[in-house]
C-alpha cells in the first residue's frame, strides 16, 4: 500500500513513488489523486516528459481536454521532437472538435516517428 509506505518513510519520496502511485490510483478510478500524484511528480522532476504525458493523458479521460492542451504544450517547449506529445495533443483536439488541428498534430508525430498514430490518421484524418 503506497500510503502505509509514504508514512513509514515520513514523505520522503521520489518522483517515481508519484508515478506508481498515480498508476495505482488510475486503475482504481481515483482520478483526482492521479492528477494530484503526477504534478507532484512533476514538480520533484520538471524534466521528465513522461510525466507530463500522463498528467496530460489523466486530464483526458476526466474529459479536462484544455488542461491536457495545456500541459503538452510545456512539454513540447521542453522538447519540440516529442513525438508522444504531438499524439496526445491530436488527441485532445479531435475531443475537442477541432479535427484540422488535429490531424496536423497526428501528421507530426508520424514525422517524428511515433508508431501508434497511424491508426488515428486512418481513423480520423482520411
């Protein structure tokens, strides 16, 4: 149990124990708790894209599609060949109606190698 052990340690935790808190919390439906897990993880780590990436893809499936924008566009200033974030950015547009946009951000991940847009293009963009 995550929280038995972040009182056993008295908090002092890395970014990873966010990260697999988070997952836990996702599986569960604890939906806030992932969003909480995984700024605090950013925050200990501003670095790691995957973080981002996830608290974007929570912010998703709670329906926060600005807030999901919002987050991969930081992480794309971090690192413009992020191709992930150019998928999930896609994403994000297409469940905000905003297909053209969309399209686009899936046609550069493809650009940049991403290998699980080419469904959404076939999808969504043909």
């Amino acid at each position: 149990d995550y929280d038995a052990y972040y009182n056993a340690v008295n908090g002092k935790v890395n970014d990873m124990f966010y990260y697999y808190r988070e997952q836990a919390a996702l599986k569960a439906k604890q939906y806030q708790r992932a969003l909480d897990d995984m700024v605090k993880a950013i925050e200990l780590n501003p670095e790691d894209l995957t973080y981002r990436a996830e608290l974007a893809v929570v912010n998703l499936r709670v329906g926060r599609y600005e807030e999901a924008l919002n987050v991969l566009k930081v992480a794309l200033e971090k690192d413009p060949q992020y191709a992930e974030g150019y998928r999930l950015m896609g994403i994000a547009q297409l469940q905000m109606k905003k297909d053209k946009e969309a399209c686009a951000s899936f046609a550069k991940a493809k650009e940049l190698g991403d290998p699980n847009v080419d469904a959404l293009i076939e999808k969504h963009c043909k």
